[in-house]
C-alpha cells in the first residue's frame, strides 16, 4: 500500500481521494500521525483593526524604540495597507504596504512597499509569509501596480 501527499490532499492506494479545501494544511504531530490543521484566515484589515498589529509589531521589532512604533501607529497606520493572518482573533502574521510617491517623467506614481514583515514565533514555518506575499503580489498585478517595491526586513527576535 502506497500513501502519499500532494497539495490538494492525502491520497491512499487503498483509499479513495480525499481532497482538501485551501485552508486546510496537513502537518505531522508530535506522535508522527498526520493532522489536519485550519489555516489562519489571510486579509486585509480595516482600519480600526489596524491597532491589532502592534503586540507582533513590538514582539518582532524590539530595536524600534517606543517613540517611533508610537509615531508609526500614529502617522502611518492612517494612509497604509496591512494584510495578516488571523487565528482565534489574534493577528499572527503580517506585512504592511505604506505608500511612497515618486515622480517619473513628470508623472506621480504612488507605490506601495512592504514593511512590517513579521511571523509570531509560535507561528513559523507554516507558510503564512507565502501565503500573504503571493496575495500581495497577485492583487499588485491585478491592480495593475506600476512599480512594486520590496524592502525586506531582517527579523532579529528569533
């Protein structure tokens, strides 16, 4: 009897195809048996929502000093875009999109670029950051995004 795992399920010889809907991810338990597991729900937050960000903010990014994550909250939380992964209410991975414009032959861009990248630590390795970066970039293309920026940043709360 042969078993083996693809993206749309778990299929067995002896069994019939068993598939999955997207948000579910089979990953092995602490036993060695597959699981199947519902995967945090990816959008894009409103704006009074956006507040709900800060504890991973400050959990990834403890170099920011509170003065500027208070001027970041402030400021910048008004005009940007922040896509997460919720599960149980609690945002667990992230990326925020703030605006920058530039001029190009006289002509005014404004182009999103991604900051705030972070994953909480009980989360990693799941594939959250992919998911969230495919959706950022398919709906950049959609969008029709003349220029899009990418600036990585290096999580140092391991």
């Amino acid at each position: 009897i042969r078993c083996e795992h693809n993206r749309r399920g778990f299929r067995c010889e002896h069994k019939e195809k068993r598939v999955l809907p997207w948000y579910f991810k089979r990953r092995e338990s602490h036993d060695n048996k597959m699981q199947d597991t519902i995967m945090p729900e990816i959008r894009y937050l409103r704006n009074d929502e956006k507040y709900r960000t800060r504890r991973l903010y400050e959990e990834s990014f403890p170099e920011d000093s509170s003065s500027f994550i208070a001027f970041y909250y402030s400021r910048k939380m008004k005009t940007n875009t922040v896509l997460a992964a919720e599960e149980d209410g609690r945002i667990v991975s992230m990326a925020h999109l703030n605006p920058y414009h530039v001029f190009v032959r006289g002509r005014q861009y404004e182009i999103p670029y991604i900051v705030a990248v972070a994953t909480d630590r009980t989360m990693r390795r799941r594939g959250l950051m992919r998911m969230i970066m495919n959706k950022l970039l398919e709906d950049a293309c959609q969008r029709k995004t003349p220029y899009w920026s990418k600036v990585w940043v290096s999580n140092t709360a391991n």
